[in-house]
C-alpha cells in the first residue's frame, strides 16, 4: 500500500458558514476530520487540515503498523484542484505531490473521488478532529 496514495482521496470542501469563510476554500476542513478508504486496497487515513496550508495523517503502513506524516497543501487551477505534498524521506512510495479536483462538500457527506493518480477513494467529513 502507498502511504501517501491512501491519505490522497480527499476532494472536499465544506459548505461555509459566512461570507469570509467562502472565500476561503478550505475553511470547512479546519477543526474538522476527513477520513479515506482505498478502493483499491482498503487502507485508510485520516487527514486533518489547517489554515497555514498544512496538514496531517495518520494512516497505516503496509504492515498494518500506524504511521503520522504531515505535508502542505495547495489550490490550483483556480481552485478546483487541491494538491497535497506529503513530508516524507526521499525514497518513500508515494513521497510526490498528488492532486484531487475540490467538490462541496459538508460535514456528514460521505462521497467518491478519483485522485490524479487514478486512485479511487470513498471520502468522509465529520466534525471534529
């Protein structure tokens, strides 16, 4: 199992609340949790996202064994597509930049997303980390 792959199905975005927080394309995600599935390989992460433009994971390495990461984020296209980069030693599978087009999303919405990669992951948001 990639690490970096299972922690990348994550296109989402919360419905904001006020005018501010709509601008700001990630503002639902802060204080919040995303949970992922593989479908390919069943691993699952969880990714918690900050305004700094940072995040991080805890998932399980391929040996079952937990494992934490955290890396930044990055709009583009607009802001259409979120881009993680995952700070992890070089050599690591799946140490890249990987990116997801961004949906809205809100807080109990549980969705599908292909990353760029053609990775297939269901998606989760709840409240709270």
């Amino acid at each position: 199992m990639n690490i970096r792959a299972t922690a990348l199905g994550f296109a989402f975005l919360l419905a904001a609340g006020s005018a501010a927080m709509a601008d700001d394309m990630m503002a639902g995600t802060y204080g919040n949790t995303v949970m992922t599935k593989s479908e390919k390989t069943g691993g699952s992460a969880t990714l918690y996202f900050n305004p700094d433009m940072t995040y991080t994971v805890k998932a399980m390495d391929p040996q079952g064994k937990p494992v934490g990461y955290g890396g930044t984020w990055a709009l583009k296209d607009g802001g259409n597509t979120l881009c993680l980069t995952p700070q992890l030693p070089p050599n690591t599978p799946g140490a890249g930049t990987s990116c997801s087009p961004l949906v809205k999303h809100a807080v109990g919405d549980s969705w599908t997303t292909t990353n760029d990669m053609g990775e297939t992951f269901d998606v989760s948001l709840s409240a709270g980390r």
